[in-house]
C-alpha cells in the first residue's frame, strides 16, 4: 500500500479500518478497495461451510461462498489479465467463480482470494495509477485502462457484491450491518 502522511487510521468495533478521507489519490483508492474486501471477509465470518452455501431466494443461486470465489477471478482477472497482461487460467473452474465444488469450503476459498489479492498486490507496486493495461474480451476488448480505472472498477465492484452479501448473511441468521 502507498504511504500516507497519517499512517494510524481508526479502526470500526468490527476490525475493518476506516478508508483515508484525506490525502493521496493512490492511498485513498487502495484504501477503500481494502475496506470493501475486508466487508467481504466480515460478512463470511462466524459461518460453516453449509451456511456461505445457501442462496438468498429464489430463483437466484447466489451465496456467500460463490461470491468469495468469483471475487477472486476478479481480482485475478484485472490485476494479471487485464493491467498486467498476462495470460492464466480461471481461478477456478467455471470462469465466473460463482459454481460450489463440494469438496471446497469457505477456508479455501478465502485462502486462494487472499493469494489473489496478494498477487495483484504485487503486479501493482511502484506502477504510476496512470499506467496501463488492456482489456481482453467483452465488447470493448483491445481498449485501454489505467492503473486508476481498475482501483476504482474493483471499489464498484466489491461495493455492488457486498451489498448481495449484506442480504445474503441477513436471511442466513439476521446479522446486518455494514
């Protein structure tokens, strides 16, 4: 993570850190995409590996575990694919993350999402946020985005999917909260 002049943040009753409010751009973005993974983390804790399996309603599938795991072909997805350019495989087996393996639960599937954060950790040290990378498929495949583009699509993204988790972990056993 970038310095910040005021290296010491708050920290919430829930452990999260409080993203910086003030100072370098870099510091900020990287900070905010750190409270959001660790929202992510939160919504997972305290539950077994039958309880990060259940849907929401339906008719969607959507659980907390599918969201660990597709989070983590995110995170690989921009960092080594797209700002990085390197060419590896889907984290895991269907390329959107989503699909449960029976025999992988929620320990698991966060130790490969750290591993994953972690490695687009180091793809992204010392590069400029105006650095950058190209996108690999979809409509707009070929087109260019920096290093600030991908920290701020990743805040996007994780902001939208904590929300699914904040009603995922709700109908598992009440807990709400941010």
């Amino acid at each position: 993570m970038t310095s910040h002049p005021s290296d010491s943040r708050p920290v919430l009753p829930d452990g999260r850190e409080v993203p910086y409010m003030t100072g370098d751009e870099r510091a900020m973005l990287e900070s905010w995409l750190d409270f959001h993974r660790s929202t992510l983390e939160l919504k997972c804790r305290g539950l077994d590996d039958v309880q990060v399996r259940l849907a929401s309603a339906e008719p969607s599938s959507l659980t907390l575990l599918g969201l660990v795991q597709h989070l983590a072909e995110v995170e690989r997805n921009w960092f080594q694919r797209v700002f990085a350019g390197l060419d590896v495989p889907p984290v895991h087996e269907d390329e959107t993350g989503y699909a449960l393996h029976p025999d992988r639960g929620l320990d698991e599937a966060l130790t490969i999402w750290h591993r994953e954060i972690a490695r687009g950790r180091e793809i992204c040290a010392g590069r400029s946020l105006d650095d950058t990378g190209r996108l690999v498929d979809g409509p707009v495949a070929g087109m260019e985005v920096s290093l600030r583009w991908v920290l701020i699509h990743l805040i996007e993204e994780y902001a939208r999917h904590n929300g699914h988790a904040d009603i995922l972990r709700e109908r598992i056993d009440g807990v709400t909260g941010t």
